[in-house]
C-alpha cells in the first residue's frame, strides 16, 4: 500500500453556510478527520474570480444565478493540507446535489440544493494546487508542526 502523497487543497464556505451558521459545523468535520488547517481567512469574491474558478461553467444558463449567490456574502476559504487530502476532502464533501449526497458527508448533513450545497472542494490535484494559488497569496500559507500528528498517522506514513 503506497503511504501517500502530501497535498494541500481548498475549501470554500459558501454564502448559504455562512448565513446558516455552519461554518463552526463544517470546519470540525475536517478537524476531527485528522486534517491540517494550513490557511483561512474571509473574503467577497468578485465577477473576475468567479469566471476562473467556475470557468467549467461559464457558458451555463445556470452561472448568472451561481455567481449572484457567491457574491451573496463573503465566503470563508480554507486551505487542508494532509496525505492524498484532495481526494479525501472530496469524499468527505459529497456529491454536488445536496438531497443525494451520502449521508455522513457534509452535504449529504447540512444542505438540500444544486446551487445551495454549503462548501466548494477542489476535484483534482491539479485544480487543488491552482485553487489555492487563487485564493492565497504565499505568505497566506502557513507551515507548522502539527502535534497530534503522531496520533493521525503511523511513523511510516509520516516519514512519505
Ligand atoms: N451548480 C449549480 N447548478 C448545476 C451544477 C452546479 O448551481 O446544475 C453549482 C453548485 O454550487 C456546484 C458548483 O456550481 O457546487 C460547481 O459545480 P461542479 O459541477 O464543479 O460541482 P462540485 O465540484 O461543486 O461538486
Ligand atoms: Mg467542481
């Protein structure tokens, strides 16, 4: 079994979380998980940064719609670092539609909606490292020692 590979992916509290007071909800899940908190902070997003980060989307009928609800209130955007953590993070997220995510996920618990589905997650490892480009500037970004760390992972894993 290969140990893993270190990785850092983003999260976005989306504005329906944010109203709903489940950002405290939300980031626990990730905490409990064993995940590193390596970067949060607060922001509003703009048209331009909407565009790039739905760029798959822009030419739906749907992206007007989207981009007014992420431009609803500032979003909360987290940046989890852990081994093979983008896919984890994903699983941990769930399906896109909130009423047919697996129960146990966090929008399979916390949300209803297409549009409405509380967090954002990167989907690949290479969206990860450009998301997190996007919404940290470097120093953003912060490296520490983890302590319980030791109790997440056997010695070998944290050696990868
Ligand atoms: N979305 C939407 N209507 C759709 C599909 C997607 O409003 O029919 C929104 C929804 O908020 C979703 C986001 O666009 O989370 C990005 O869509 P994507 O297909 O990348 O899903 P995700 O990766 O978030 O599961
Ligand atoms: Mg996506």
């Amino acid at each position: 079994m290969p140990k893993g590979v270190l990785e850092q992916t983003l999260v976005l509290v989306k504005p329906d979380a944010i109203q709903r007071g489940l950002f405290g909800a939300i980031t626990s899940r990730f905490e409990q998980k064993g995940l590193k908190l390596v970067g949060v902070k607060m922001m509003a997003l703009d048209e331009a940064v909407l565009r790039e980060h739905y760029a798959h989307l822009a030419d739906k009928p749907f992206f007007p719609g989207l981009a007014k609800f992420m431009q609803s209130t500032p979003v909360i955007a987290m940046c989890w670092e852990g081994l093979d953590v983008v896919n984890t993070v994903r699983k941990i997220t769930g399906i896109t539609k909130g009423r047919e995510a697996e129960a146990g996920s966090i929008r399979g618990d916390f949300s209803m909606s297409v549009s409405c589905n509380v967090i954002h997650a990167s989907d690949s490892v290479a969206n990860a490292a450009a998301e997190v480009k996007r919404f940290f500037k470097g120093g953003e970004i912060h490296g520490y020692d983890k302590s319980e760390y030791v109790n997440v992972y056997a010695e070998d894993e944290l050696n990868a």
